[in-house]
C-alpha cells in the first residue's frame, strides 16, 4: 500500500492534539490552532492529495463542514461527502462495539484508510471532529 509520507501520521496526531472549542455558523469564523493550520496547509500542498474536509461530530448522523480545500470538496460534492464519511466512521465503530463486547469497553477507532481503485481516502477520527483527506496514489 502507498502511503502519503508525513501525511498519516500529521492526520492521527493533528486532531486529537487540537482543543477547538465550539464550532461556527460559518468555517472562517473559527479561529484554528497553529500546529492544525501548519497540518492542514502541509496536506493542502501534497501533490498527491486532492483535498481535505475538517469534520464536526453532533447528534449521530449529524457532521458539518469546518473547513475544507480542493475542488472535489467545493458545494453539494462536498457536503455529500461529507455525510457519507460521517456515516462510514459511526457504522464501522458501531462494528467494533459490536465484535469486541464488554471485554473491549472504550475501543474506539484511530485511523481508517479506504482506497479504491482511483482513489485512496485517510479518515482520522476523534470525539468531537472528523478529518477527511482525499489523495490520488498513482502521483
């Protein structure tokens, strides 16, 4: 498998290093932590990623756009994206509650990676935030 170098490990700590307090009506209204910026503009100038959507977490079901960079990611692509990436991370953690039973009590998911044939997507979860990145692994 390819991987993006710098990029997996940038997403895993980026998130759950970030202590964002509340989210805005509107993404430019949201004061970003420095080492978040730094990550989000190092992903934004790979050549292999293709863009980047910062998640928030609410009510099951529930994601919405913090910020996000890259055509793919522009209007109703963005937002259906958006949701579908919301709904992968519940439906695969409801999965792990679902295998590892009590003994397992608080396994929650790090890191997802989905490639497909065109595509690979990197999903870094936390409690309140999702971070999306979408890269080409053929550049």
């Amino acid at each position: 498998m390819m991987a993006v170098p710098g990029v997996s490990t940038s997403l895993n700590t980026s998130i759950s290093g970030a202590s964002m307090s509340t989210v805005p009506a509107h993404p430019s209204a949201q004061a970003m932590p420095p080492e978040l910026e730094q990550t989000l503009s190092m992903l934004s100038a790979h050549r292999s990623v293709l863009g980047y959507l910062l998640l928030s977490r609410g009510d099951p079901g529930q994601v919405c756009i913090i910020r996000h960079s890259g055509v793919v990611f522009e209007g109703e692509q963005g937002r259906k994206y958006a949701s579908v990436i919301g709904r992968i991370v519940e439906s695969v953690q409801t999965g792990l509650e679902e295998v590892s039973g009590e003994e397992n009590d608080g396994d929650h998911i790090r890191f997802m990676r989905i490639r497909t044939k065109r595509h690979e997507i990197m999903i870094s979860p936390d409690e309140r935030y999702l971070l999306a990145v979408l890269h080409d692994p053929a550049t």
